[in-house]
C-alpha cells in the first residue's frame, strides 16, 4: 500500500520507526522522512542507521529525546555515520 493509499484509508501513512520521547509517546518516522534524510545524508544507509540510534535510544529512559529534539538527534546521528564511512 502506498503513503497515498495509507493516508486515504487511515488518515495518515504508516511509520517506518516510532521513538519514544521524554514527555512519554512516540515520535514517528515515516518514509517521506526518510526519502528526505537521503537526499540529505547521500550515501548513508538511512533506515539501518536509524534503527541504530533507535537501538540507542530506546535501551535508556535518560537517552530519550523530545519530541522536537528527535529529528535533530537523528541528523546528528547520521551526519557523523557519514563521516565516520
């Protein structure tokens, strides 16, 4: 089913990852958020790396971000597995 499909049918698309975060909930990542991070960080392996820093994250109350932080973790997150390559 494709994003468009999802979102008509369940008002939104599906997520590809959920990160828990401080205030307690989820923050969603969803694959236009990841089609977005690779045309930022080309090269990297998105997906896996971001179910690194969610390995990282979830194994630790004290590693979760908010909300609003959560996309910039990400992108530090995967601009150092791009300088680490």
């Amino acid at each position: 089913m494709s994003p468009q499909e999802q979102i008509e049918r369940y008002g939104e698309p599906f997520p590809v990852m959920a990160y828990p975060v401080k205030e307690g909930g989820w923050w969603l990542l969803h694959e236009e958020d990841v089609e977005r991070l690779q045309l930022e960080f080309p090269g990297v392996d998105i997906e896996r790396h971001c179910g690194n820093a969610f390995d990282w994250v979830f194994v630790r109350k004290s590693r979760h971000k908010t909300s609003r932080g959560t996309p910039q973790f990400l992108r530090t997150w995967l601009s150092k597995q791009r300088r680490d390559k």
